[in-house]
C-alpha cells in the first residue's frame, strides 16, 4: 500500500512537472522584469538627485 501511494505521488509529480515548470517561469519572468524596473527607477531616481544638488551647489560626498 505504501509503495502504490509513493509511486502514486512521484509519477503524479512526474507527470505534471511541465504544467508547474510553466507557470512558476510566468511568474519568475515577471518578478524578473519588476525587479528590474524597480532597479531603474532606482538608479534614476538617484541621478535626479545627483543632478539636482550640481544645479543647487549642495553636492554631497556620498
């Protein structure tokens, strides 16, 4: 019996692997290309500031 429920669980597993494979690269392409919009926005965000304080003669070391 509990060989039929582990055969049952891997080949289950087995089966659908590509079905997950899938939809967890869906989600992984989106974090993906979020993460990397939030690295510009970033980086903009921090040469606004730079720019800004040149302008205003505040410059900063850091």
């Amino acid at each position: 019996m509990i060989r039929s429920v582990t055969d049952l669980t891997a080949g289950t597993a087995a089966a659908t692997m590509p079905l997950w494979v899938v939809y967890l690269q869906g989600w992984l392409t989106f974090a993906t290309a979020a993460g990397g919009f939030a690295l510009v926005l970033i980086r903009l965000a921090i040469a606004w500031r730079e720019w800004r304080s040149r302008a205003t003669g505040t410059s900063r070391w850091w």
